[in-house]
C-alpha cells in the first residue's frame, strides 16, 4: 500500500511514539477503505479508542 510506504519513510525523519504511529495507521486504513473522513470522526470511535481525547490526545 503506497500511503503506508510513504508513511513509513516520515516515521524514519521523525520521532512518534506507538500510541501516535497506530492512530496515523488507523487513519490510513479508514481512508484506504472509505476513500473520505469527516474531520469530527478523529474524535470518534475507534479513534478515541487509542486515547480518550482522539486526536488530541495522540500528539
């Protein structure tokens, strides 16, 4: 899947936790089978699943 390899290769400049690398993975899948996301869905399940907060609380 070309969205993780391109994922994968920023992981290698960057410094994310695992909490933060499955939540960007989430997204990619949710993308991957959906083709959209509504912004308010980040703080949803299942993303708030990986934290209470969703997004806010993965950074």
């Amino acid at each position: 899947m070309a969205a993780k390899q391109a994922f994968n290769k920023y992981l290698q400049k960057q410094n994310f936790n695992a909490n933060q690398i499955r939540f960007v993975e989430m997204i990619i899948d949710y993308l991957t089978q959906n083709g959209v996301m509504d912004p308010g869905m980040l703080y949803e399940a299942p993303f708030t699943n990986e934290h209470q907060d969703g997004a806010r609380g993965c950074v």
